[in-house]
C-alpha cells in the first residue's frame, strides 16, 4: 500500500499504472488481482492509508507543540515547504485533489473520510467557539491548508510559492 500510495500523489492517479505500483515490489499484474479487484479499489485504499499517515503526523506535531491548543503547530507542520517538497509522503488532497474530485465513489469516500478527519483535527483545536463556529472554521482552514500546499506547488516562481505559503499560515493564525 505504501508504494501505490506514493506512486499516485508523485505522478496523479491517472498516470499511474498497475506496473508502477507491482514492479517495486516484485509482483506481476496478475498478483495485483489476487489482492484487489480492481486499480480503483487500490486507489481508496492507498488515499485512506495516506490520509491516516498525515493525521496521525498533525496529531503529533500538535502533542510535540509548547501551544496550549496546537492549532498553530498543526497549520504549521501541513501548511510547509516541507510538505511542498515532499510529495512522496504529502497528503493526497493537495497531491491528487482535482484527479479525486473525478474519481469513483469508494474513492471519493476514502477522500472525504480523510477531509473529515483534518476538520477533526483542526476544529478541536479552536478554544472558545462553539462546536459549530469550531467546525466551520476548521474546513475554511483545512480548505485553505489545502488549497496553499496545491497552488505552492503550481507556480513557478519559488518567491511566490514561498509567500503562498506564508500568506495562509499568517491569516490562519489570525483566526
């Protein structure tokens, strides 16, 4: 699962092939159907295991933080040069979001599952709002979140990823 996982969010799910994920590890396309039923069911798959991956880090980043809450820590550590440089262990939303956005339904779900549990994150780190004031802010942040690392990584000029990223977590943090 790691390999399909990182084969998709560093060339998209469409560029991707059954090769690309079996040759590393050995196996023939043929072994691949004797584990899944089809690419599409791999694809949910590896985007749930992916998003696990990056929950599990945020989490951690907001344990490991001096912040009473860690909502920063959490912006910080996803909204990162890091992350825009490290597509191979990146969240799938910002790698593969518009490739997901067309994919089948066990997929979709995999993603909004993954979505849900970056909102999670987020909104139980919004001291002093209400659980729906928590929520609603914590999908503009995780939609802005998103969105910086996705455009960081579109244009050209590094200044101008850089700043994408440095303008969102300023705004973030206002919140």
């Amino acid at each position: 699962m790691e390999v399909a996982a990182r084969e998709f969010r560093i060339h998209g799910i469409q560029a991707t092939g059954l090769n690309n994920v079996m040759s590393p590890l050995g196996l023939t396309q043929g072994g691949f159907y004797r584990h899944f039923s089809s690419k599409d069911q791999l694809i949910a798959e590896a985007c749930s295991q992916a998003m696990t991956e990056v929950i599990d880090g945020l989490e951690a980043a907001a344990r490991d933080s001096d912040a009473d809450n860690g909502f920063a820590a959490v912006v910080n550590a996803y909204v990162s040069e890091h992350h825009r440089d490290t597509r191979t262990g990146g969240c799938p939303l910002a790698a593969m979001g518009s490739e997901l956005a067309r994919a089948d339904a066990q997929t979709r779900a995999a993603a909004t599952q993954g979505f849900e549990e970056l909102v999670d994150v987020l909104a139980k780190r919004m001291d002093g709002k209400s659980p729906k004031a928590a929520r609603s802010s914590a999908v503009f942040a995780a939609a802005a979140m998103i969105g910086a690392v996705t455009m960081s990584r579109v244009v050209e000029d590094s200044d101008a990823s850089a700043a994408i990223l440095e303008d969102v977590k300023q705004h973030l943090g206002a919140m």
